[in-house]
C-alpha cells in the first residue's frame, strides 16, 4: 500500500455533542477509557499500511494536536511521509472554519499536490470503524471504479435528517444516494470513507469549488450520481460501527465497550493511541468494581458498577458510580452518588452529592466543573 494516502476530515458539526466538544473537535473526545475517536481511524489507515496521512483540523483541534504530537504511537513520524497535522489556513476570506469538506481540501491543496501516492483514503472523523483499509484500497483498484464508497448496513447508523445513504445494485454500483434525508428510505449507510485518485480528487475539488460546492456528499458525489457518467462502486464493511453524533451516541458507545463481544470485534485490529505513563490502577480494601473498564492510574476505594473511568482518576471510600463514564482526573469524593452521568475532564464531585439522570439522556458536566 505503498501507493495509498490517507486524509482525515475533522470538521464535522457537532453542535448536538453540546459540552462535550466545547473545546475539542468530535476526532479528539475521549472514549472507551484510553483513546480518542480519531485512534480508531487513524489505526485503521496504519494497519492498512499507509504512510503518509494527513488530518485535516478546524476549530477547537488544541486538543486534538496535542493527542496526535508527532505521530509517534502510530508509527507516522517518518521524515518524507508520515503524519501531517493541517490545521485551518487563515485568510481575509476563511476566518479558520470551513463550511465543509470541499472547502478544507482547496485549502490543503498544497498537501495534496507534493504528495506522491496515486490514490486517496478520504474520511470523515464522526464514524468510529475499525476497517481493513488494504481490503478496502485492493478492491477499488481491481473493480475498475473511479470512485469507491464503503458503507454499512447496520440499521443502528440510520438517522432522520442527518447522514448520507446509498442503493447498490448486483454489480456493486451505486445508483441512487440520499443526503440527510427526512426519513432514510435506502438502507446502506454510507460511512463517509472514499477512495479515488489524488489527480481525480483535485479535479473534483477544483470544479466544485469553482460552482460554489462545499461538501462531498451533497455536492459531488449527489451530481456525479444523477450524471451516471462516472462509475461509483460500493464496499461493504462488515464489521462494528457507531455514529457520534449526539451525547446519546456518545454515551451508547461507551456502554457498548463493557459488552465482552462488542469489544472484540471492534478491536479486532490493534488501535493505537498516546501512551501516558502512569502507575497501574490501585484498589482499596472496602473497593467493588463491578462489569467496568478501568484505565491506568486510577485509585478506586469505592463502588465502581457499569462504567468507564479514564487515567487518573480518584474514587473515595463510600461513594458509589453506576453507569457513568469519568474522564480523565475526575475525583468523586466520599459519599458522593453519581448514576448517568457524563464527566468531562477534572470534574470533582464533592463529599455526599448526588447527580442522577436518566439512561436515556444522561446528565454531561463539563470540564473542570465543580458539583
């Protein structure tokens, strides 16, 4: 896969995500304890064994910067490919937000020309996959196809008004898309992953930002459908896959990752993260930790039941956490009782307080709060 870039879109709206992407992009949120959204993807691009992959960043990537550093942890820190951080290129006219993916490759355009690989990976960073990459690359080329699209059939991707969906007929093509639909009425959701070639890619950007195009979905791909003058295929993944999109999504993940077998086959890759060097987690005689994952450095004293605690964080004697995810250094203090709850980074919970939401619509304290 010498001859296969990959670039990484993380500009995706994420106004439904509410305090949780307040300072940070949806590639750069926490999940599963250890790792990021952009780790799943980035991994996946890695094992498929592309060495030259850039990450296309908007506002708030701070954050999301310093996760991905040099590219170390995924092996990308070579001298001639390897990781390209692309934060927004400021001008009178871009005040460093784009209005969609079109117009964040017109401004990576330079990227694109000095690399040397004849084919792209494009993806958008909202989808956590952990996909066979090479798979995904080999089948394109051997198809024949301008384009390839890779989608799912997991009815749990369907959303009203948000998504793109697609019809594949017996030969693999695709011959009908639907972008944020009020109702998906086709069932293949497209998972926002593309391959092409760069020179193809370029051309398309070029003519759709001189039409005034913004997005991939509804701006190129939706026309070059309806022309039926380019050959589209479609590659199913079929493997796990969630949408963050929404605090509910978000949560509905995580709770995911205690289940044994949806663990496993997500990381039937290896995912590879930044590595921050901590102790390993301590356990106090009164503790009762039960159906959690639990990262390292924790000190855990207390009842842990149904949740995902982060790096460093701190459970004191008689408090009691039941379906929670505690980002990283959060510290529930003694007596305290928190139930769906989401806790951003550094949250601290004080002595005999209560939080309890629903499981429906968990309750999110940003970071840094005090409660």
């Amino acid at each position: 896969m010498k001859d296969v870039m990959g670039i990484i879109y993380t500009g995706e709206s994420d106004a439904r995500l509410r305090e949780l992407t307040m300072f940070r992009a949806i590639a750069a949120l926490p999940v599963a304890g250890r790792y990021r959204v952009i780790d799943f993807l980035l991994s996946s691009m890695v094992n498929g064994g592309l060495k030259n992959v850039g990450i296309i960043m908007q506002k708030n990537y701070h954050s999301l910067m310093d996760h991905l550093g040099s590219g170390k942890e995924w092996d990308l820190h070579g001298k001639n490919n390897g990781l390209r951080v692309l934060p927004p290129f400021l001008t009178r006219e871009n005040v460093g937000v784009y209005t969609g993916s079109l117009d964040a490759l017109r401004s990576n355009t330079d990227f694109l020309s000095r690399s040397k690989q004849e084919y792209v990976v494009l993806s958008n960073s909202n989808i956590i996959y952990n996909a066979d990459i090479d798979a995904l690359a080999r089948f394109h080329v051997n198809s024949g196809a301008e384009i390839t699209l890779m989608y799912t059939k997991d009815p749990t991707m369907l959303r009203d008004e948000f998504g793109t969906y697609i019809a594949v007929d017996d030969q693999g093509r695709v011959t009908d898309l639907e972008v944020e639909p009020t109702h998906p009425t086709l069932p293949n959701s497209f998972m926002d992953v593309l391959v092409l070639k760069r020179e193809l890619l370029r051309t398309l950007v070029d003519k759709g930002v001189a039409h005034g195009y913004h997005t991939i979905s509804r701006d190129v791909l939706l026309h070059l459908v309806q022309d039926g003058g380019t050959r589209i295929n479609a590659y199913e993944y079929t493997g796990p896959c969630w949408r963050i999109d929404s605090v509910q999504s978000f949560y509905r993940f995580n709770m995911d990752m205690l289940d044994s077998q949806h663990r496993s086959a997500l990381f039937s890759h290896p995912v590879y993260t930044k590595v921050r060097d901590e102790m390993p987690s301590r356990y106090g005689s009164d503790a009762n930790v039960v159906n959690s994952l639990v990262a390292d450095g924790c000190v855990i004293e207390g009842t842990v039941e149904n949740s995902i605690l982060a790096r460093g964080v701190r459970v004191a004697p008689g408090s009691h956490i039941k379906n929670c995810i505690v980002m990283q250094d959060g510290h529930i203090h003694s007596g305290a009782y928190i139930e769906n709850c989401i806790l951003d980074k550094q949250v601290i919970i004080k002595r005999n307080a209560k939080l309890i939401g629903p499981s429906a619509y968990p309750i999110v304290i940003a970071k840094n709060v005090v409660i």
